[in-house]
C-alpha cells in the first residue's frame, strides 16, 4: 500500500460524499483526531501519529449499464385457425 505522507488530509477536506459515508458507517469514530486519504482503491484513515493505518471505505461502485434486453422475433404472434 503506498501511502504518500504528504497527502494525508483533515476530516474536513473530504469531498462531502465521503463524509457521509464515513458518518454512516463509523457514527462513533472521532475523526479530529485522524488523517484521512482518498484513493481510487478507497478511503484510509491514520489515527494520530500512529504508523498504523486503517482502510475504511472501499471505493464506491458505480452500477453497470444494463444492456437492452433482445426482443428476438419483434413481431406479435397471431394465433391462427
């Protein structure tokens, strides 16, 4: 895991998505007392001066297209006799 140790931020510098999240999921946590990064692989929390680092949230998935459903023989069948 490649932590940049510049690139730790505050709770409050969070895009607002996060955030809410975090709150849902970790009502409890106090967040003034981490550091935070978000990365494409999710949200990693670092409490303190602790080495210890903690993943929190894994990254949000976006719902994949649907494709159309095949129709087949679109015409409608017309019961005969």
């Amino acid at each position: 895991m490649s932590m940049d140790p510049s690139k730790w931020i505050s709770y409050e510098k969070l895009t607002s998505g996060t955030r809410q999240r975090i709150e849902a999921v970790y009502p409890y946590l106090k967040v003034e007392n981490c550091v935070f990064q978000e990365k494409t692989s999710g949200v990693f929390m670092k409490q303190g001066n602790s080495v210890k680092i903690e993943k929190l949230l894994d990254p949000m998935r976006t719902p994949a297209p649907t494709a159309p459903r095949s129709q087949g023989n679109a015409s409608p069948r017309v019961k005969r006799g």
